[in-house]
C-alpha cells in the first residue's frame, strides 16, 4: 500500500508492530548489556530501545518524511508539516531490565496544541491500547474492547499509581502522598502501564513529576479519547511533561488538583 493510502492511524500500528519486532528478541535475555545515562542516579538504556526507535524512525521516513520526530535516544528531526511524531521505544526501561512486562512503547502524533493520535503497546502481552479521533480502544489476547474511563465519583474511593514513591522533589512527594493519604488504594512501578489502566477503567488517578514529552504524549491521546483528563499540577496543558496528573473524570481531577496545585 502506498504512503498516500495509509491513515495516520495505520502508520501508527506499523510503527507499533516494527517497535515490538525490534526490542522483543532482547527482553529476558541473559547478558543484556545497559548504559547508565546519568552521572547521579540511573537512567538506564539498552540496545533494545535503540532498535526500537531505529525501526520507528525508519518507518517514518519512508512514509511520512514531512512529518517531524521527537524520540527519547536519537535526535529530533524537524518536519515541514507541523506535525510531529513522539516516540519512547521503551518507557519503563528499569521494568524491562528486570523482566517485568509492565513497559512499553509509546506512539504519538502531536500538533501545535498537543497529541492528537496515541498508542500504548506492551509487546510481550500482546496488549495494544489506542486513543485517536474522540475514540479509544484496546485490542489484545482477548480481542478488541473499547476503552471507557471510571466514575468513581471521590478521592476516598480512588485507586491511584505513580512509579516512584519519591515522585520527584521534596514538595512534589509531598503533594503525592498527600492525595495518595486520602485514597483508598496506591500502587507503585507501573510505567506507562498505569496510565493503559486508567483508560480501560481499572485506576482512577496516575500523578507523576520531572516527566519528558514523549513519556506523557501517548497516554494523553489515549486517556483523553477514553473520557478521561491529563493535565500539568496547575490545571493546564502537559503535553510538554514535568509534574502531570491523569484522572479518570473531572469531579477526581478537580479533588486531586486542589491538593497538588498547593505544592507547586
């Protein structure tokens, strides 16, 4: 099929489908070398996220070369349409070097006012979940379901995730464990999984800090086509990253705000 014929949303699934072709051979694998990207800390990359983002990028360039591109391990590429392609090859890398199977690639497609197009794959599970054009769905081992954000109505009933216990600064922990505090559930560690869970109806809350775009691009398409809202602590727009919190309708994002938008 030609490029002209293929649908934004198409491209998107062959990205997805190249990116799990690509890294799925090195998960599990025994010897898997990892780089430390930070002096302090640890950052970690592998040769499967640069794969990944490879056969992304290569995609991209035979079928949509107009298109910009901003990816977690290679350059960004400036486009000439105003649009651009946000890529995470492995969000969730310190999961994927401990085998656990709750990473994954993360897909968007970005206009000037945010993403308009966003998938969330998990490769070894098979789970793919999709947010475009005001709908949103999964399709997986079980088959294809749409994709419908919770009622639960207030904080004390809510179910929230974040990765880190420490979330971020000194303040920003404070302000997550604050909410956290009136919650009825917390869970930590689930990478971009946990946004996955919000848009199909299993969480009510992921609060997150010291994000970058293309760790948050995906799930705002996803979990905003699922009826839900992604926002900065503030209440404004966090298709650029830093302090974001996903909640699953506006009665929690309204609860949930007035308590983190003190700690900025």
């Amino acid at each position: 099929m030609s490029s002209a014929a293929l649908s934004d949303l198409d491209i998107a699934h062959l990205l997805a489908d190249a990116a799990r072709a690509a890294i799925l051979p090195y998960f599990r694998k025994s010897g898997l070398a990892t780089q430390n990207k930070l002096e302090a800390g640890f950052d970690p990359v592998t040769a499967a996220d640069r794969a990944g983002e490879a056969a992304m990028r290569a995609l991209l360039a035979e079928h949509r070369p107009q298109d910009g591109v901003l990816g977690e391990e290679f350059e960004n590429i400036e486009g000439t349409s105003g649009r651009v392609w946000v890529l995470d090859p492995i969000d969730g890398t310190r999961g994927f070097i401990s085998g656990t199977p709750t990473w994954g690639v993360l897909i968007a497609l970005a206009e000037t006012e945010g993403p308009i197009l966003g998938v969330i794959d998990q490769p070894y599970i098979g789970e793919r979940f999709v947010g475009a054009g005001g709908r949103a769905y999964m399709q997986g081992p079980r088959g294809r379901s749409n994709l419908v954000t919770r009622d639960t109505p207030r904080l004390e009933e809510a179910v929230v995730f974040t990765t880190f216990p420490e979330v971020g600064t000194t303040a920003e922990q404070h302000g997550f464990h604050n909410v956290a505090g009136r919650a009825k559930l917390t869970r930590y560690g689930m990478d971009c999984y946990a946004y996955a869970l919000l848009a199909a109806g299993q969480i009510d809350l992921v609060i997150e800090a010291g994000l970058n775009a293309y760790d948050i691009q995906a799930p705002i398409a996803v979990i905003q086509a699922a009826g839900g809202i992604v926002t900065d602590w503030n209440g404004g727009p966090a298709h650029d990253g830093g302090r974001t919190l996903a909640a699953a309708n506006p009665d929690l994002h309204a609860a949930a705000l007035a308590i983190l938008r003190t700690y900025i």
